[in-house]
C-alpha cells in the first residue's frame, strides 16, 4: 500500500511550543521556507509571558494561517510542561487544528540524528535528571527513511543503578545527557510532528497529554 505524503500549502503554517525548562522555546514555518524559532529564558514569568510572545511569532500571519500545532509533552519542568500542554491543547481546540505532543526526549536525540549523520542507523540513548536522584532515560532510533523517529524503549523513570543496567543490555551508538538549553530543541518538535502530519496523523486535542514521570512533591 502506498503512504500518501501530504505538503502543508506555503500559506500555512506548523506552530510549536517548548515549556518543559524555565527557557520557552517557539518555532513556526511553512517547511517552504527557513523555520522561524527563538529562546526565551522567562523562568517564573513563562505563564504570563507565553502568549505575549506567541503573539510576536505569529505576527505578521494570524492564528487562522495555524494548520497543525506541536509541544513538547515532558519530561521536565511540572508546571511549564502544564503550561505548554495547555496552551497547545487551547489554540488546538479554538482552531479546530490537530496538536502533536512530541517526547522532550525524542526532540534531543532528533536533533542529535540530524546535525550527525555519519551514522545510518543510530541508536541512541538519552537520559535527564530527575526528582530524587532518579534519571528519566528512553531510547530512540531515527526511522530508515528520515519519515520520524521511533522509540526502542519509551521515556521511563529508572534508579541510576537500573538505568545502566539498561544501558549496558542494549548497543547504543550514543548517549546524549539532556541538561540544559533544551528549549533550543523546539524545531526537532516542529519537525518531528509535521513528519507525524505528513503521514496522515490527526490527533484530537483531547490527547495531547503531559508526562511527568515523577509527583512534583515527595508522598
């Protein structure tokens, strides 16, 4: 069965969103032209600053020039994870626009594929740290044909000693410590969920869901 590829018209555009750290990180493009993306670090003020700066991106279109929405889902931050879920799932619903939510780790280990492509099929390792001493850790491999990535071992919550006990028991080509500037991440989302769109994908914005991986307080 042949995949139909849809193309986003140069008159719309792809809108994503990263609140998982104190940075906020926004991108839109076309894919026609170079994707438009900036970092702020608003720390405290992200939630009443977002829209601010949504409004600045945006402009000169509108929201109607909006075809598809992204954001990144977590792991991160507790509160600006919600605040970027939110928003999207807000300016999803309003538009009536599909919203991808894309892994915080998945968009490090695409932008590590991508600026490295000496290897055709990498497997690659990313970890970041979590409450407690713990280490949120997934494992991804870009697809054959560039068309995404694909998750080996999905984003879990492991004790150091677990993660590499993970570690060792699968042939990684790389590890990838995701700490800071994540924010900087937000086209590797943009473009991981046009790919997504490309291929037909149309989620609701009642499924864009964060993942927070830990309780924000200790039981």
């Amino acid at each position: 069965m042949t995949t139909i590829i849809k193309h986003i018209l140069p008159d719309k555009y792809a809108l994503a969103l990263h609140t998982t750290t104190p940075e906020l990180g926004l991108a839109i493009s076309n894919f026609a032209d170079y994707p438009q993306s900036q970092v702020w670090n608003l720390g405290r003020d992200l939630s009443s600053h977002i829209h601010q700066y949504l409004v600045e991106v945006i402009k000169p279109r509108t929201w109607a020039d909006l075809e598809l929405i992204a954001v990144a889902q977590g792991p991160g931050g507790f509160t600006g994870t919600r605040i970027g879920v939110v928003t999207a799932r807000t300016l999803s619903q309003q538009l009536n626009i599909p919203v991808f939510t894309v892994s915080t780790l998945a968009a490090v280990a695409w932008q590590a594929h991508k600026s490295q492509r000496n290897c055709q099929h990498p497997i690659i390792a990313v970890e970041m740290p979590a409450q407690r001493g713990q280490i949120f850790g997934a494992i991804y491999q870009p697809n054959p044909d560039n068309s995404g990535i694909t998750a080996l071992l999905s984003d879990t919550l492991f004790t150091p000693s677990a993660w590499q006990e993970t570690l060792t028991n699968w042939h990684t080509n790389q590890l990838i410590s995701a700490t800071s500037h994540l924010a900087a991440t937000v086209n590797s989302i943009l473009e991981l969920a046009y790919l997504d769109w490309q291929q037909g994908k149309n989620p609701h914005w009642s499924e864009a869901l964060p993942y927070y991986g830990q309780h924000p307080v200790d039981i």
